[in-house]
C-alpha cells in the first residue's frame, strides 16, 4: 500500500514566525503531536511536543497564566523547531515510510510531491 492513499490531507502547520503560544494553542485544538513549519508551499521545520517541553514551565511555577502566555507569545517557533526535516513521497510504501521513521526516530512524516 502507498503512502498516498493513507496519508491524512489536512494538517495544522504553523509559520516560522508565530509565537509559541500560538503553536500550542493549534496543537491542542487539533489534538496533534507536532506542528509543520512552512513558508509558504515549503516544508522547513517541524516543531513537536518534546520540542516544547524544553521551554514550557514547570507545573509548579510561579508564573500566573497571563505572564506564562506573554512569554510564550515572545519566543518564535523558528527558536525551537526542528530544522532538519525527514520526508517522504507518496508513492512511497507505508513499510518505507515505518522504516524510515523508525531509524530517523521521528514520529510523522511529511508526504510530499516529487
């Protein structure tokens, strides 16, 4: 079976430039590990949940929310992205694209054309 025929069509991506409070707020919405960060039709980074569990605070700061999202809203996702992107066509099998996850040890991949 192709990548192509399993992939999901619409996902959440988010810009080099947004904040990271943006950037969390999407992936909670859409219920979704990681975000892709393009410019316009270009893939050029991925930002996960392990990504952001280096900047996030500890459940026991003393920060009150609205400090915690202004900070948030001051760090730009280019920071803390991923920037070396592993990708996948979809003409690719899903065994190719299993493989290539488990020894890039990424858990998604983008499906792009050619």
């Amino acid at each position: 079976m192709f990548v192509g025929l399993r992939m999901s069509r619409t996902i959440p991506v988010c810009a080099p430039d947004d904040g990271l409070d943006k950037a969390i707020q999407v992936m909670r919405e859409k219920k979704v590990r990681q975000l892709f960060v393009t410019e316009g039709d270009q893939v050029v980074g991925v930002l996960s949940r392990i990504d952001l569990q280096h900047v996030l605070p500890s459940t026991a700061t003393t920060l009150a929310v609205n400090e915690m999202n202004y900070q948030l809203s001051r760090l730009k996702v280019r920071d803390y992205m991923t920037h070396q992107v592993v990708s996948v066509s979809q003409d690719a099998t899903i065994e190719e694209a299993a493989r290539l996850m488990h020894d890039s040890d990424v858990s998604g991949l983008p499906v792009l054309k050619n």
